[in-house]
C-alpha cells in the first residue's frame, strides 16, 4: 500500500485505461478523484463502485479538460490532490491529406493543451506543499508517428515534451513530473483503430512479447511514478509497449 493517505486525480476515467489506473491506484492505498465528461457519468459509477470495493475514498467529477474555468472549479471541489494523472484523450484516425482543422483542433485542445490547463490548475497547491507526482499518458505514437494519426502522435509528442519541462519548471518544488508511453492498448479505443483480428495477430507477432497490451499493464508503472519509489524519476517518458519499439 505504497500511497496509503495520498489522493489522486484521474481525467478521462471512465474507461480503458484511465479506468483501470484509477483502480489501481485505489489498491495501493489511494483515495481517488475520477473524472470525465458528463456523458459518460454511467461508466463513472462503475469505476467509482470498483474503487469504494477496495476500500479507498472515491469520488466522481464531470470535466471537459478543454474548459479552464471548469478544470479550475473541479481542482478547487477536489481538494488536496498529491498525484495527477492526465489520461483524458481521443483519436480520431485520418491521413495528414485527410485531416480537417476541425478535428486536427479537436486533438489539440483535448491531448495537449488538456495537459497543461489541469497541471496548471494543480501545480499550485503542489508547490504551496512541497510535494507531488504528475504522470501524464502520452504514446509511443508520440515518438515515432503512426499512419492515419499523425495529428494524434504529434498531440502526444507535445506531451513528452510538456513532461520535461515541466519537471524542470516545477522539480525545486519536489515534484516530479513522468510520462507513460503505452504501445498497443486493447481498450475500445484500441480495438477500433486496429480495425481487424488480422491487425491484432500483426502486432502482437510485432511485439518482444508477443502480445498486445491490457489496461491493467499500465497500471505498474503508473504507481511507481505516483510512489516515493520513483523519487529521484522526474522528466521521464517510459514506454509500456511489449517491445513494440525500442528509443
């Protein structure tokens, strides 16, 4: 129970990943703060019932990341918030040629600047305390680009980046700031961009372990940069991918 009397803040936790890394931070002796948009408030409770099963505090929040003034609402009506995990995303696939701005600003306003409007709303009380864990969910599409994402890889490239200047920005202060670069993640999302079980076996002969991913493969690394264990980790993006890719 390595974050027993710590509180976590999750965006884009009703499902996939950002559901399962709620979970399991709530096993490791967190009360979690779960959020998402309004329209997802039926898989909300679900998570939030999966959580109060562990024991754990949790708590449900509606939030668009893309509206300051709300993230600003919700970090105040959160409380003390000691790890931030900044999951909330979409892709949409679509070749460069393709891509409309509507949606390339869509992915922008939702992967990247999401990003930075909760940090920011949350840094502060981080700073005032002299302590605090940030993990944000790139890719490993965020390194290399993918074909039909380019948009995406290239939100999720900012967020490498926005990882390590912000460790730097914030680091005096004892808070660390790390990335997940999760590689094929059999979420919703995942399945409907890999389109086929022809894909799947693709990927999976791809990978070093010969298998794509879960949810809950996430949820290990994701806890060691929420924990004191990972206290001298900062500015890192940590691929999770099953050998996927290798830089």
């Amino acid at each position: 129970m390595m974050l027993t009397g710590k509180t976590a803040f999750v965006t884009g936790a009703s499902r996939g990943i950002g559901a399962a890394v709620a979970v399991g931070l709530a096993k490791n002796g967190a009360d979690v703060v779960i959020s998402d948009l309004k329209g997802q408030n039926a898989e909300l409770e679900k998570v939030r019932d999966r959580i109060t099963e562990t024991g754990q505090k949790a708590r449900v929040l509606h939030l668009d990341v893309t509206d300051k003034a709300a993230i600003e609402a919700a970090v105040a009506e959160a409380g003390k918030i000691d790890i931030l995990v900044n999951n909330a995303g979409i892709l949409i696939p679509k070749t460069l040629e393709e891509l409309d701005e509507k949606t390339w600003d869509a992915h922008f306003d939702v992967n990247a600047k999401g990003v930075l409007l909760v940090t920011n709303a949350v840094l502060p009380q981080m700073r005032k305390r002299k302590a605090g864990r940030i993990i944000n969910i790139a890719s490993i599409a965020g390194r290399q680009g993918v074909p039909t994402q380019g948009h995406y890889a290239a939100t999720k490239a900012v967020d490498i980046t926005l990882t390590r200047v912000y460790a730097q920005e914030a680091g005096m202060d004892g808070i660390t700031v790390n990335a997940i670069c999760p590689g094929i993640i059999l979420t919703e999302m995942g399945k409907e961009n890999l389109g086929s079980q022809e894909a799947m076996d693709h990927w999976s002969n791809v990978a070093a372990l010969k298998r794509l991913g879960a949810p809950d493969d996430i949820v290990g690394p994701v806890v060691f940069f929420a924990s004191d264990q990972s206290r001298f980790v900062t500015g890192q993006a940590l691929n999770v991918c099953g050998g996927i890719y290798f830089h």
